[in-house]
C-alpha cells in the first residue's frame, strides 16, 4: 500500500501527497508543464534532466505507456508530480501502466498533490529546488546542499558515448552530423523522414574530427538540459560552425548555444516555458504559430541585437522573449522552441524542410 510522499520546495514550502513509481527520494528543479497529453513523451525528454515535473493537466497515466511514445532510451526526469494518477489505464498502444514504468527507470512520484497551487507557486516565486521525501526529516537541508540549475551542464549526462548512425541510407540524400547534448528522438525521426542521411555525434566531439568525414554536408545542434552559458565546450564548436560556414540549423539548447558563440548572452527565466501552448509570431511571415516548448533560459534580446548581419526572426508573444534567429550572409538559423514536438503542435515542422532546402541550395 504507498505511503505518504512530501514535495518540499527550498523556499520550506510542503506539499504532502501519496508516494507512487519508485519508493524513493528525488532532487531537482521542480517546474511546471502545462500539456494535456504527451506525459510519456515529457518523462523521456532529456532537457528535463535534474528536473521534477509537475503537470498541470489533473488526471494523468489514463492512458499508460508504450514503447514507441518516446524521446529517448530512459526516463530522463528526477521525478514527477500530478495531482491524480490513474491506477486503471485504457489504450490498445499501451504495454504498462505509468507507475511500473516509474519503477522501472527509479523515479519517484507523488500524487495528490495540489498541482493548480503548485504552478502558481512557482509562476510568483520561480522555480526552485525541490525535492520528493518519503521522510521530512532532515530533507530541507539536503534540499538546500543540492546544486541551483543555473551554472550547470547537464549535457554530458545525457548525451550519446560515441557516433552512431540512425535510420537506412538515403540514396543521393546529403548527410549532416547531428551534434547529440540530450537529442529527442522525434528531431532524429523528422529529420530522417525529410530526406537527410544522419550521423550522430557525441556533443563534446570538435567540428574537425565531423569534418573528416567528406560526406558531411551540414550540421544540426540539438535540444539538451541545463544552464546554456555553462556549456563551455559549445562555443567553441559554434564558432568554428560560423567559420566554415557549414549550413547549420538548432532547436532549443541548439539555439541558445548558437546565439551564444555569435556573442550574445542568455538569462534564465523566472519559470520558463514548458507546454504545447506557446504562440510565437514568425516575423518574417506575420503569422503566429502555436508551439511546443521545453526551456528554462532565453537568449538575451538587448545583446542578440548587437551582433552584425543576424536578424531575430520568431518572438514569443507572451513575453516578446527570442524564438528564432538567423544569419543574414552564412547558411545558419535557429529556433528556441520544438518544431518535432510528439504529440504536437505541429505548425512549424516546415522549418526541417527550410534545413534540407538549404543543403540543397549549397
């Protein structure tokens, strides 16, 4: 029979629930997202590294988990918390429920909790340091010894060990090296689907070694967790992607690491964007696009609009924060949010085919 869990937050905030998946405890950043499906999609997505989740939506695991609904090989969150969790769940896609699956991968989660109270904790305060107890004792100065996310790179966790090859060989498609810091597995998928033959490469691997491989005709930077500005090894291969002038696209982390190795700056936001409900207004179109987002940094405008010969593209139009970049004289752009998103939206996957154009306008 679970027990009671405790959601301690640093700021000695308590909320008690009903402990489920793994009996154990749970560190991180706790953050909110706000999507009302897609939670096995969310549990396996590597930016959510270090972080415990909590989801808006009330009831959640009514429809299980598969083995195809992911974004990676493990679940990649420190915990998860929801105000309901359905012991009975019902789709003919499903092989277990969500709490095996939580035991499985060791996550602990908790359930009853007050999760519309929660988010508009963390929307006044920030997001904060938590972390899920089965015991309170002691627990807030664990809590509290446990590292901030800013100043942290969490990529080198996440990422893959060493270059692997995904999907069959496109006959006469081009090849690009997919730079991995905690690549969603639906980014590979789309990728492959428009046409691209794809190897993928650990994050930490230089531009030069890549290169040796004639083959390359481009190069993606992928979504990945943590502090942006602590990824020290990025900058440098984004400055020598601009040297080349290699064609370059990036989603999310991919994005702040571009817009940081063009000499920009990044902040993190007070409880950052995570859901599929994010509309941002392409400016190069004036149409707005309903999208799926998952960060807890920004690219910083003021210093975005110092560099020469890039021009800011997509804005969020909620907070008017940095969506999209591109250059104006080399083949490279980028955007902060996620045009792959599983199970959607699905308004700007136009942005892969923008990617396989420009390889073949080179």
């Amino acid at each position: 029979m679970p027990g009671k869990a405790f959601l301690i937050l640093e700021d000695g905030t308590i909320f008690e629930g009903t402990q489920f998946g793994w009996e154990g405890d749970a560190l991180g950043e706790v953050v909110f997202n706000t999507s009302m499906s897609g939670y096995q999609e969310v549990l396996t997505d590597p930016s959510y590294s270090g972080q415990i989740v909590a989801m808006t939506y009330p009831m959640i695991g009514n429809y299980g988990v598969n083995d195809e609904d992911v974004e990676s090989s493990s679940v990649q969150v420190a915990g998860f918390v929801v105000k309901e969790y359905s012991k009975t769940y019902s789709n003919f896609r499903a092989t277990r429920s969500l709490d095996d699956y939580l035991k499985e991968y060791k996550v602990p989660g908790i359930e009853g909790v007050d999760t519309r109270k929660l988010t508009r904790h963390i929307r006044d305060k920030g997001a904060m340091r938590a972390g899920i107890f089965l015991d309170k004792t002691g627990a807030l100065d664990r809590l509290r010894a446990h590292p901030p996310m800013a100043g942290l790179d969490l990529t080198r966790n996440v990422m893959c060990k060493k270059p692997y090859t995904f999907g069959q060989h496109i006959s006469n498609g081009p090849t690009i090296a997919v730079f991995d810091f905690g690549v969603k597995t639906n980014i590979l998928r789309l990728l492959k689907a428009e046409g691209f033959n794809i190897i993928v490469y650990p994050g930490i691997t230089p531009l030069s070694e890549v290169l040796t491989n004639s083959t390359i005709k481009g190069v993606f930077l992928s979504n990945g967790p943590g502090d942006p500005d602590a990824v020290e090894y990025a900058k440098v291969l984004v400055k020598d992607i601009i040297k080349t002038e290699i064609p370059c696209f990036g989603i999310c982390l991919g994005h702040q690491l571009i817009a940081l190795g063009l000499g920009a700056k990044t902040y993190k936001l007070k409880f950052g964007h995570r859901g599929g409900n994010q509309p941002v207004k392409n400016l190069l179109t004036q149409k707005v696009e309903i999208t799926s987002q998952n960060h807890g940094f920004a690219v910083d405008l003021e210093s975005m609009k110092k560099i020469p010969n890039v021009e800011i593209t997509h804005i969020n139009c909620n907070d008017t924060t940095v969506e999209g970049l591109r250059h104006k004289k080399q083949p490279l752009f980028c955007v902060q949010y996620h045009p792959e998103a599983n199970p959607g939206p699905h308004d700007s996957r136009y942005l892969f085919k923008e990617f396989y154009s420009m390889l073949s306008q080179g």
